[in-house]
C-alpha cells in the first residue's frame, strides 16, 4: 500500500496528498508552484508550510509529474487532478 501524505493550508482552496512511493524527484512540480512544493532531504516532495501558489498552478504543478505523484483536492474531496 502505498503511503499518502495529505497537506491542507489554512488559506488554500485545495488539498493536496502526495504518493510518495510515486516521487522520483523530478522537481517539475516545483517549478510550477515554488511556493508550495519542495523536496525533503531524501528528495521526496512535500507541500511546505506558509502561503501556497494559486490552486491553477498548484493543479498545473501535479499535471507536470512525470509519474503522478500529486493529487489536488477540492475542500469537498472532489479530485481536480488526476481527472478521473
Ligand atoms: S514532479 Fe512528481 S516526481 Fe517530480 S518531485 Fe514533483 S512529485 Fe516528485
């Protein structure tokens, strides 16, 4: 099973949850959305703390992973990215 991390930001419009097994590093995802994606130490991302890129780019952020790594939720749960 796969592990999720789930970030939520008190100012954000989205719920991000991260499949970290999926991470390979690629770092797209931080070029779209600088403000809230970065790697760990080991170079798994994560979303940061603080405030995040607009949903559009944080969902255009997910759309660039090469191995889609990045769901983006709405506050309701609804999935915006992958679309199913
Ligand atoms: S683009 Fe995907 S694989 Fe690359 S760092 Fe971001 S989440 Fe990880």
């Amino acid at each position: 099973m796969d592990e999720i991390k789930i970030y939520k930001n008190p100012g954000a419009k989205v719920v991000i949850k991260v499949i970290n097994d999926k991470c390979v590093s690629a770092a797209t995802c931080i070029i779209h959305a600088p403000e809230t994606f970065d790697l760990d130490s080991e170079g798994i991302v994560y979303a940061k703390q603080g405030t995040w890129d607009e949903a559009e780019e944080i969902i255009k952020a997910a759309a660039s992973c090469p191995t889609t790594a990045i769901i983006v939720e709405d506050l309701e749960g609804n999935i915006l990215y992958p679309k199913q």
